[in-house]
C-alpha cells in the first residue's frame, strides 16, 4: 500500500507540475498576445474591421489683382482600390469596368504599377458620375477593396482663357515620383504641370487628411469608426496675380481671331506681369478630368501646337521692333548721332552681289534717325548697322537682356538668341560670315530671335528711364492662416543706354504713334509710344508686332503683341494693343 502511494502521489506531482507549465505558457501567450503584440494584432482587427479613406486637400485658389475669383476648385467622385483589402489579385477588374462602363484596359494599368504603401488606394478611374457611385454601392460585397472618393479637381477660366497663364493639373508619373519625397508624395497624386499651377506647386498642393470607417466582414460600410479620429485636411495657400483679367481677356479675345500669337503686358514701375496670353490654347478643364488617351493625343498632336506657349517659350524674329537697338547702339558709341543722314531710300539699296529692300517700295527719302524710326525705314538702318558694326550692335543687344532668361516666376522659359561673333563663329565656321550679317540684324532679322516677353521686358525698361525688372506674375501668396508673402520688384539689368539716349528713343517712339507707322494704336488724350514691326517668316505670312508704353509721362503699362502669319504691324498687332490700353488705362480710370 505504501508503494502504490508513491506511485500515485509522484503521478499526481507529475500531473500539478504539466498543468502548472501549460498554465506559464497559456499565460505567457496570453501576455504576448495582449501586451507585447497588442499593437500588431489592434492592427490586424482594425484592418478587418476599419477603412482608411484618404480626404485629398483642395488647391489654394487663384485670384487677380483686383481680387476676382480665377481659378477654384469643384467636386467630383475617384473610385480607388485599396490593396490591403483586396485578396491577392483583383479579380473584379473586368466586372467593375462592365458595371461604370469603362475600358478594363486602363483599370489594369492602374493596377500594373508598383505601390509603395499597401493601405494607399490605387485611384482606378477619375472623375466618374453619381450613377457609377450608386453601382459602386449596390455591388460593394462583389468588389472586395474597392472603394469611391468625394475628391476636389480644378475649374478653369471659360472659353479656355489664361491657360498657358494656369497651366493645369494631372497625375503624377512614375517619372517623376522618382525624385521626389515619398514622405509627400504618392501614386496617384495631383500636381501643377506647366504655367503657375507647377511653379507653385508647393504652395497651392494642401496636406491631406483621412477619415476611418467601420466596415463589416463583408466589406460593407458601416459608418465613422468610434476608434480613430478623423484628420482634416488643410488647404493649400491662394495666390494673387499681378494679372489685370479685364485686360487679360480683351487681349484673349481679340487674338483668338487669328491662328496664332501671344501678347504680354508688364507693368513698368515694378516688373508686375498685367496681361499673359498666349494662341491658340487648351481646355486647361478637360486634362482636370479623367485624360483619355485619345484626349491626350489629339492635344499633343495638334498641328496648331496649341500647348506651345508663345509668350515665352515661343521665340521669333522681331523685326522693326528692334531698331531701337540699333539706334541706341549707334549712339552710345558716336557712330552716328539723331541728324546723321544716308544715302536716300529708294525702296532698295545693293551691298556686294546683294540687294536689300525697304518695306516700303517706294521709299522713304532722304530721312535722319529720327524721321526713319517714325516712318521705320529699313535703308536707313541697313546703312546704320554698318556704320554700327556686328561687334557694338552684339554687345548693346545682349546689354539689354536679349539671349538670356528674364526670370519670370514660370516653368519654363526660353533664351532667344542675342548673335555673338562666338555664337556665329559655332554656327557658320569662323570667317565664314560677312560683315553683311549686321545689315539684316539692323532690322531684326537674320539670327536674332526672341520671346514676346523680352520684348515686353524691354520696352518696359525704355518707359521708366531704363531699369529692367524681374517679371512677377504671382503679388502675394496667402496662407491658410491668413498671413501674406507679398513679393517684393527684383531689378534684373540696367539698359546699357545714357539718359539722352533713353530720352530720344521716348521722344522718337511716342511719335510713331502720333504720326508714322503706328498710328492705328493712337488714343484721344493718351499719349503713347510704341514700334510697329513686320518680321519675315520662312513658313508663311510675315509676323506682326507692336511694342509700345503708356502714358508717356507717367507710365502704367508696356504691351508686346506678336500676331502670328498675319502682315504688318500697323494694321494687325497695334489695333490689338489699342484695345487693351483702353481697357487697362481708360475703363478703370487708371491715369
């Protein structure tokens, strides 16, 4: 009896010291599951039972300087996939395409690219309408992860104006992703492309928010989770332009009548961008949708090259506009002074085996520098840039800011080009040009090109006495909180040219408006000062231009307008400039 005792009792210590072990380990597991893994495991739950929805911040708005309303924001429906909900691979595609009626094609190239986070919905389609919503919802248990999304998109100007001024939104590429902070930026996010909306990205672009749903097993929507608070988003900060929009749209429409053009107003005493148009261009409002391919084709290859910006991307020769050049040229280094004549103009003069012809057939006569920048005689100034030479009349075009950037607050921007005896030697061979190349860079043909904004730039300067300022589009940027960052006039260049030249080229320029050349641009009680100019053009009709300032004694406003293939001048480019002086100078009662 002893024995079997022992037996039993070391069965029973046996059997206390199994249980105890298995209690330490369930015990153990139990802490480990509530305590060490807490955080993983909430997680799981939440993942089974909780939808992240990411609230996208709304763009700052866009305002001019008057304070009307530009560019704004409207709502409209994404539908997205969250991958961490799906199970594998989204099996759905082809039934979610049927059911919204979309290409599966682009469903399934949305979900080709590579994903960083598996809790950031993939956007599937853009910009789809309520009854898509109502599918979406009905359908919700068939389509595991897939999820619609009150989201914000840009609304533009009507009748598509100002849109190489705004440039547009899109979604970011796989590109560009690549250098930019993953921290900031996802698949699928919208960024400024081209004009403002990219240069200040930064600003406009808010921080999103995201709210938590409670969804069952099944993947239906609850309603707001009692677990997570929802962060709101914080929109972006709104911009005021130096853009005048009355005058903006009186030049919009008036050179939507031609095939082409751009015209560029700057205000003078600080470089203030007033008017920026350029056509033909866009439906900045369709690439704000969903951009089809077709879309994106048709744009991208449209022989008009409607998303070319000629306001300042677009360079051309000046033509007569740039005699001023020459004139200032001549005089800074006494080659000729404002009463030096020449052999009288007969419609055409010969140098070498060539002739050179003035615009006018039957010439102009005998004229000074005065009378030939009113009556823009080509002869006088054929004979004027000899006298000049290559190397001074070089050195006084890239004084005055030609072949460079004018730093204007844009994506982009072109150089033009300012001929150097370096940049012919590149181009030709070195002496293998003549001395007759300075003949036709006297009338602003031949190697000079240059964008509508450098010689809006340009004509600004000679209106306030010769100090180029930086071209400013944006005034101020407001922040959400309320605070301003106004931007502050950046001096650029001084115009290489003494105060008597300055001086002579007002008084010449505010007498082509009043009696030569520029006459159609004159305005009752507004003295102005402008130069015509017809630029031949390889491709077709010549190119008009007008350049001018106003008032003369105070002046508010310089305007450049290129009318592309259309003829001269006087009677294509300065009737346009007349009317956006009107509507800046008279209609507001600036002066």
């Amino acid at each position: 009896m002893a024995i079997r005792y022992r037996i039993s009792d070391v069965r029973a210590r046996y059997v206390v010291i199994f249980l105890a072990f298995s209690f330490i380990v369930l015990a153990g597991r139990i802490f480990s599951l509530q305590v060490i893994s807490h955080a993983y495991y909430r997680q799981v739950s939440d993942e089974n039972s909780m939808r992240m929805v990411p609230i996208s911040a709304p763009r700052g708005v866009i305002k001019d300087r008057n304070g009307e309303l530009l560019v704004a924001n409207r709502p409209l429906y994404n539908i997205s996939y969250l991958p961490y909900k799906g199970e594998g691979e989204f099996a759905s595609k082809e039934y979610l395409a049927d059911l919204i009626k979309t290409d599966p094609d682009i469903i399934e190239q949305k979900l080709d690219k590579p994903i960083r986070n598996r809790f950031d919905p993939i956007k599937l389609v853009k910009d789809v309408d309520f009854e898509a919503i109502c599918k979406i919802e009905e359908n919700s248990e068939r389509l595991p992860g897939v999820i619609y999304q009150l989201d914000v998109t840009r609304q533009y100007p009507l009748n598509n104006y100002g849109s190489h001024l705004f440039g547009y939104v899109g979604e970011i590429s796989d590109a560009e992703l690549k250098g930019r902070d993953p921290n900031v930026f996802k698949p699928g996010d919208i960024i400024g492309i081209g004009g403002i909306e990219e240069e200040y990205d930064n600003y406009l672009r808010g921080r999103d928010g995201v709210k938590y749903l409670e969804v069952s097993a099944s993947g239906k929507i609850l309603g707001y989770s009692p677990h997570r608070q929802s962060i709101p988003p914080e929109i972006g900060s709104e911009l005021i332009l130096n853009i005048d929009w009355q005058a903006q749209s009186v030049a919009e429409s008036l050179l939507s009548s031609y095939s082409g053009g751009a015209v560029v107003a700057i205000d003078p005493s600080n470089g203030g961008v007033l008017v920026f148009v350029s056509q033909p261009n866009f439906d900045a409002n369709a690439f704000a949708g969903f951009v089809t391919n077709e879309l994106w084709s048709q744009v991208s290859n449209d022989p008009a090259h409607s998303l070319l910006n000629r306001a300042c991307v677009g360079t051309y020769p000046p033509g007569s506009i740039f005699k001023p050049i020459t004139a200032g040229a001549a005089l800074e280094t006494n080659s000729a002074d404002v009463n030096s004549v020449f052999r009288p103009c007969y419609g055409a003069m010969r140098f070498g085996n060539r002739e050179f012809r003035c615009w006018k057939p039957s010439g102009h006569g005998q004229q000074n520098m005065f009378g030939a920048i009113v009556h823009s005689c080509d002869i006088y100034f054929y004979q004027l840039g000899l006298a000049t030479g290559f190397e001074a009349w070089s050195r006084y075009c890239i004084g005055s800011g030609f072949g460079q950037k004018t730093g204007i607050d844009f994506a982009s921007e072109s150089r033009g080009v300012a001929p150097s005896t370096a940049y012919l030697n590149r181009k030709y061979g070195e002496k293998k040009w003549s001395k007759s190349t300075v003949i036709n860079l006297a009338i602003g043909q031949g190697e000079v090109l240059v964008t509508p904004l450098q010689m809006a730039c340009f004509y600004a300067a000679i209106a306030n006495g010769g100090t180029m300022y930086k071209p400013q589009i944006v005034s101020k940027i407001v922040n959400p909180g309320g605070e301003d960052y106004e931007m502050e006039p950046e001096v650029i260049l001084r115009l290489p040219f003494s105060r008597a030249t300055l001086s002579f080229m007002v008084e010449a320029l505010t007498a082509v408006v009043d009696g030569g050349t520029g006459t159609p641009a004159k305005i009752d009680d507004i003295a102005i000062a402008g130069k015509t100019g017809t630029a031949q053009n390889p491709h077709g009709l010549e190119h008009s231009w007008f350049c001018c300032f106003a008032p003369v004694e105070n002046p508010r406003i310089a305007i450049a307008v290129l009318v592309e293939n259309a003829g001269h001048g006087s009677t294509h480019a300065a009737p346009i400039a007349r009317e956006i002086l009107k509507s800046y100078l008279l209609e507001k009662e600036n002066i």
